[in-house]
C-alpha cells in the first residue's frame, strides 16, 4: 500500500474526521488563543500517531509511513476546515 493510498483511506476515516473537526469546533470557542490552539495540536498529534498505532499496530514495515500520511491527512482535514470557517465568515 502507497503512502496515497494510507492517505486517502486516512482522510476518509470517520472516527479522525469527526475527531479533528470536534477539537477545531472547541479550539474556536476557547476564550484564550493559547489553551485553544495546544488542545488542537495535541489532538492533531494523538489523532495521526495514536490512532494508527491502535488501529494498525506500532511496529511493522509500513508503522513509520502510516504516521507520516496521518500527519498529512490532519493537514488536509484541518486545511478543509480552516477554508471552510474563512469563506463562512465572509
């Protein structure tokens, strides 16, 4: 399996869609800027780490690439969700 393919199965993962867009939906009603933006890098690290590490195991030829396209699919998820509040609020 390509590291696309881990990707795009990544992206379309409900679990880390719903995941991703729960701690975007808190970190833009947290009132202080901060505490907002670490929950939001902490579950983006939890979410492209932890979660394949439970779903697929931690170890295994294709471990370290599984994490790398988690970190890329979180961008493209939240990238998604950044565009989408922008182009509301206008």
């Amino acid at each position: 399996m390509g590291l696309l393919a881990i990707i795009v199965a990544q992206v379309l993962d409900p679990v880390r869609v719903i995941g991703l867009l729960v701690l975007f939906g808190l970190t833009r009603l947290a009132e202080n800027k901060g505490t907002g933006w670490f929950a939001l890098a902490v579950g983006y690290l939890l979410i492209s780490i932890v979660w394949p590490g439970i779903l697929n195991g931690w170890t295994g030829p294709l471990a370290a690439m599984r994490f790398v396209a988690g970190f890329l699919s979180n961008a493209i998820i939240l990238g998604l969700a950044f565009l989408v509040t922008r182009l509301w609020r206008r």
